[in-house]
C-alpha cells in the first residue's frame, strides 16, 4: 500500500508515505532548501517524543498568542 498525505506546516511541506515522514522547505528567494525524511521507525520515535512533551509545546503555543495579542 502506497498511502500519502501532504500538508504544509508553517514553513514546511510535510508528507507521511508508507510511515515515512518527509520534509520539504524552501524559502521563496533563497536558492538553498532543505529535505530529510525519516524511515517509520524513526517517524515514530519523532512522535512519541512530540507526545511526551505535549503539554510543553500547548503552553509555548500559547504563550505566543498571548503575547502576540497584547502587541
């Protein structure tokens, strides 16, 4: 099975194929770019380790709004 979904995530166009997860950025004017991917075993330890600091990334995220809206 040869599944793919892409979306783009800030400044990256990210996909997951067969649970490998690819990156893509490029920055309009800027002839360097950057691509890795992660074969699935790395794929998943990426995400446990996303999923164990969870609750660290919600408070940063909201942080940052809370200073955005007060500017």
């Amino acid at each position: 099975m040869n599944e793919q979904e892409c979306k783009r995530i800030g400044r990256y166009h990210s996909c997951v194929e067969n649970g490998q997860l690819k990156l893509y950025y490029h920055q309009v004017g800027d002839p360097n770019g950057f691509y890795g991917s992660m074969d699935p075993e790395e794929t998943l330890g990426l995400l446990e380790f996303l999923s164990r600091h969870r609750e660290a990334i919600y408070q940063a995220v909201n942080q940052k709004e809370m200073q955005q809206h007060y500017l």
